[in-house]
C-alpha cells in the first residue's frame, strides 16, 4: 500500500515542468536567481554555527569550575562566536529577503509582459473558442509569479534539506533514536497535505468555466457597459443571484475538502506532539545514564521546534512547488499555442502602383468557423478598386461580417484568393498587410483614453502624431465639433472609467472611431454600419467628406441604409453566403432581384 502511493506521488512529480520552469526563470534573472541561493545558503550557514556555538557554551557553564581562567576564556569565545553568528544571520537573512522579493518582482513583471506579448499575437479564432479562455483565466491567474514561486520552492526546500541535515546531525550526537521518531510522526502530514493539495487544484481546474461564468455575472452587474440595460429591465437582483448561486456552490465544494483537511491534519498534529515526548523519555533516560549532557538537553529543547519548523518548511515548499506547477501548466500550454496564420518567411513589399489603379481583390472565396460544419461564404468574388466605394447589402447572418475579418485577415480562407494588388496577400508580412486595411467594426471599441489617443491609435507606429493630422481626422469624421467643446478639447478623458471623464453619446463614439480609420495610412477603408448611429445629417455629412478625402483609396460600405448605399459606385448583394447580385446602384434599383426588394420601402419613400 504505501509503495502505491509512493509511487503514485513520485509519478505525479515526474510530471512537474522543473526543466521548463527553470529555463523560463533563468532567462530572465539568472544573476539575481544565484545571488539568492547564495544568501540562503550563508544564512543556514550562519545560523547552525550560532546555534552549535550555543550548545558548546552551555556545556561548557554546567562544567564550570570556580576560579578557573581557562573557562571564563572559552566562555567568552563562545559568546563572540555565537553572538558574532547571530548577527551575520541577522544581516544576511535580511539582505535574502530583499533580493528574493526583487528576483520575485523582477521575474513576474516579466512574464506577466510575455503572457500578453504573447496573447497579443494570438489569431482571432482562439477569441471564438471557449476552451482557450479557460487556458487564458487559469494562465492569467498563474501570472507572472508562479513559474517564480515553483524555482523559489525548489530552492526553499533544498534550504529547509541543509537545515534538517544540520539539525540531523546535532540531534543524532545525542541520541540516533530521536530522528527515525521524529521522521516517523511528520512524514504522514507531509503526504496528507500533497493529498488535499491535488484535491484542491483538480476542483479548482474542473470549475474553472463556472467561475468564468460568475465572472461574467459579476462584470454585468458592475459594469457602466450593461448599467443602463441591467436598471431598465430591473435585472440586478436576478445577475445577482445568478452570481452568487455560482460562488455559493463554489465556496460549498472547496471548503468541504478545507474540513476534510483540517481533520486530518488535526489528527496526525496530535501524533507530531506525542513524538517530542517520546523523544523527551529517551532523553531523560540518556540524562540519568550519563550519556547526555545539559548541553544536549538545552540544544535538543531548542532544535525540536527548529527542526519540526524545517519540515514543515520543506513539506510546505514541495506541496508550493506542486500547486503553483498546476498553474504553470496553463502558462506554457497558453505560450505553445502559436499562430496558424502563417507568415512567409521572406515577405514581399506591399507593391506601389499608380493613382487609382490599385485594387483590393477577393477571388472564388470559401471559408468555414473553425468546429463548423456550413460553409459561411461560398465562392465570392468581388473587387475594391481604389478611388472608389463599393457597397456590400444584404440580410444579417448572410456573411458580410465573416467578409470583414477574412479581407483584414483575421482568417485565412477554406478555398480562394484575397489579393492585394494582383498580389496573394499571404506573401506579405501580417503586420504590414493590415496597415493597408483601416476598418470602423461594427462592434468598435471604446476606448476610455483621451480623444486625441482615441484617433492616433488608428496609426500607433507614426513617430510623432502631429495635433493638425489628428484634428483632419477629426473633422473628416464629424467629432471635430464636439470635441472642441470640452474645456481640454482633444486631450479630455472619453467614457467615465477614470477620473474626469466625459461620456458621449454611442453617435459620438462612432465618429472617434471613424476619425481613427481616417488618420490611418491604410489604402483601403472598411465600414462596417459605421453610420448606424449616426443621424441623417452627420450621415450625408460622413460621405460628403469620404468622398472628398477618398482620393487614391477604395472604400468598402456595409450598410443596411438605403441612403448610404445608393451613393456606392459599385454594389455587391450577399445572400447565405453567395454573392447573388452586383452592379451600379442605379441598375440595380431598375432590376426586380435581392437589392430591390432589400431597399423597395425606401426606394418607394424617396420616390414619393
């Protein structure tokens, strides 16, 4: 039985990612990582000769003979040898501290920095996939500290090791029965809390997608995002619920394994104490036969809590070491998930083509959600010349979306070709590709910065943003004239997250963004129902500007507004996935077919 479970745990410990986890930390602080161990291991050092000098000095005073000199000097050495260690420990131990907690701070900034580097860099389908935001939460929650915690462990526990064979070694001088009994009664408690241990890391891990979903409960009652919509439907109460019906089966499931620890380690803790008394009677009968001294008696009262100390400090870094690796396991599979995006490995130079002949081509496309099973776009073709806009109809659900992310390449297509003048856009380096595509989402983000921030981050790579490009920007979009109304005008906080903020209306947003895509260098702009909040004025007033700051870019149009559309120079019709019409506006509003009857109520409207 206990070769079982010996087994068992050795086997679990094979598993732990110790080579991995000390490259990682080693790359980052390898000088600062020995400067600590050295200072732990002077600070063992230090403390055995303190406490060894005590012992000699105890025997020494119950061996005194009056008027002795040569006492009285081994006395005094004994003293200065003792107190001399004592406080080297002092300073050493305090030193250790320091360095550990900027080793630790150190290594954790820095692999909090490479688990977004890395997040960044991550295709848009892992943001579509459940289980890659349950890797995400536990890596998020592993942080940057527990690959640290797990060496720091290691290292903790090879000290604790010095220090019990230090201990080890006095307390054999006295009685070599005293380890195997204090061995005895403490190894079972180690055993114990590795159990309950795992036992507590599986749960956490099995619940991971509940404590998502009570995060998201608790985000929608917190949140300024939901607060409007939460308060009108009156759905605090019922989130509320939701939330903490989830935390309560939570904290239920974890405490309940808390109890069950806590009974077993009360038990054998009974046992712990029963062995310093067994100890105590040998040593006792050792006194009366002569074969321990007073020395031995005052070091052993003062190893025996050192010495359980040591155990549990080692018992306590190896069962460290084995929750923080549960973590550290979500770190390295979150790091091995790479790109399936490929980028060529000599990428080509974006081509320069004269004014108005560069085109924006999309060529017998078929594409499918990673997990799916239906097509979403099926053999589409169509073409975005520059100096042009071309609109892109059709009912919800029927791909234009899908279009959008494939055409930024966030995806890759099943089947088919985007190209970029003339060019497979596959051959050009991701990063450089998408600065020729600037895309107002519909979903845009909102970004709680200043208005000036809110606008450059449409070109985060120019060297300096000049105020009279952000303010053109601004003024193409329509936010010019509200922005100047606030008392700090461009550099005044959007949305109410931080202090002094100001919030603006969804219309308002939506031309920030608009101004984002127009400070952008990009050869071609993607709106995506970027006029949908705004009102018919500011509207006619976007594609005035579009129109005249167009010059030698392309523009593509996803609308559901008749009013928007009919201005395109081109138009593409996309049902379930097919393109099934194109032409010139005009032409098609003549033609009985999908954009007729898409827009027959408001061609009928303008036409009365």
């Amino acid at each position: 039985m206990f070769r079982t479970k010996l087994a068992y745990y050795l086997g679990r410990f094979s598993d732990l990612r110790f080579g991995r986890t000390l490259k990682l930390v080693w790359s980052i602080a390898p000088g600062m990582t020995v400067m600590v161990i050295c200072l732990m291991v002077a600070s063992t050092g230090l403390l055995f000769v303190s406490l060894y000098a005590l012992k000699v000095l105890v025997d020494v005073v119950s061996s005194f003979e009056i008027g002795s000199a040569v006492y009285r000097q081994r006395i005094i050495e004994q003293v200065i040898i003792a107190g001399g260690a004592s406080v080297l420990h002092g300073i050493v131990n305090s030193f250790s501290t320091y360095f550990s907690e900027l080793q630790s701070t150190t290594i954790s900034e820095k692999i909090d920095d490479r688990i977004h580097r890395h997040t960044v860099g991550l295709d848009m389908a892992y943001y579509e996939n459940p289980e890659y935001f349950n890797t995400l939460k536990l890596a998020k929650e592993a942080g940057g500290s527990r690959p640290n915690a797990i060496i720091m462990g290691l290292i903790n526990a090879m000290n604790g090791g010095l220090k019990i064979v230090a201990a080890s070694t006095v307390i054999i001088t006295i009685d070599w029965r005293l380890l195997p009994i204090l061995i005895a009664f403490i190894v079972p408690m180690f055993l114990v809390r590795i159990y309950f241990s795992e036992k507590q890391n599986a749960l956490r891990i099995k619940n991971t997608p509940l404590e998502r979903q009570a995060s998201y409960y608790g985000q929608l009652i917190t949140s300024e995002v939901s607060a409007k919509e939460v308060r009108s439907y009156n759905l605090g109460d019922y989130f509320k619920d939701k939330y903490f019906g989830i935390r309560k089966k939570l904290v239920a499931e974890r405490l309940r394994i808390s109890l069950q620890s806590t009974f077993s380690e009360a038990g054998l803790g009974s046992l712990t104490s029963l062995s310093f008394f067994i100890c105590i009677y040998f040593i006792a009968m050792g006194a009366i036969d002569g074969r321990v001294s007073s020395g031995d008696i005052a070091i052993f009262l003062l190893m025996f809590p050192m010495f359980f100390g040591y155990l549990q400090e080692v018992m306590g870094s190896i069962t460290t070491v084995y929750t923080n690796n549960i973590y550290v396991k979500y770190i390295f599979d979150l790091f091995d998930l790479k790109s399936e995006l490929p980028e060529p490995e000599s990428p080509q130079p974006i081509p320069d083509v004269k004014d108005g002949e560069g085109v924006l081509q999309v060529e017998n496309l078929n594409f499918k959600y990673p997990h799916a099973d239906k097509d979403v776009l099926k053999d589409v073709s169509l073409v975005i010349p520059q100096g042009k806009v071309v609109a892109l109809v059709g009912l919800n659900g029927s791909g234009k979306s899908t279009l959008i992310k494939l055409l930024a390449r966030l995806y890759d297509p099943n089947f088919g070709t985007v190209r970029l003048n003339g060019v497979d856009i596959t051959n050009f380096s991701l990063a450089e590709y998408r600065r020729q595509i600037s895309i107002v989402f519909q979903d845009f983000y909102k970004y709680n910065v200043t208005a000036s921030e809110n606008i450059f981050l449409g070109d985060i790579r120019r060297h300096q943003h000049d105020h009279s490009d952000i303010v053109q920007a601004a003024k193409q979009a329509g936010a010019h004239q509200f922005v100047e109304e606030f008392e700090s005008k461009y550099d005044t906080m959007m949305g109410r997250v931080f202090e002094g903020g100001h919030e603006i209306s969804i219309g308002q947003w939506q031309k920030l963004a608009t101004a984002r895509a127009f400070y952008s260098p990009a050869r071609f702009f993607i709106l995506d129902e970027a006029t949908s909040a705004l009102d018919a004025r500011s509207e006619h007033s976007l594609f005035d500007a579009l129109k005249a700051n167009l010059g030698n870019r392309g523009a593509l149009i996803i609308s559901h507004r008749y009013s928007t559309v009919k201005h395109a120079d081109y138009i593409y019709v996309l049902s379930d996935g097919e393109i099934v019409q194109e032409g010139a506006p005009e032409l098609l509003a003549k033609i009985n077919g999908a954009y007729a009857e898409l827009f027959k109520i408001d061609m009928l409207q303008e036409s009365v």
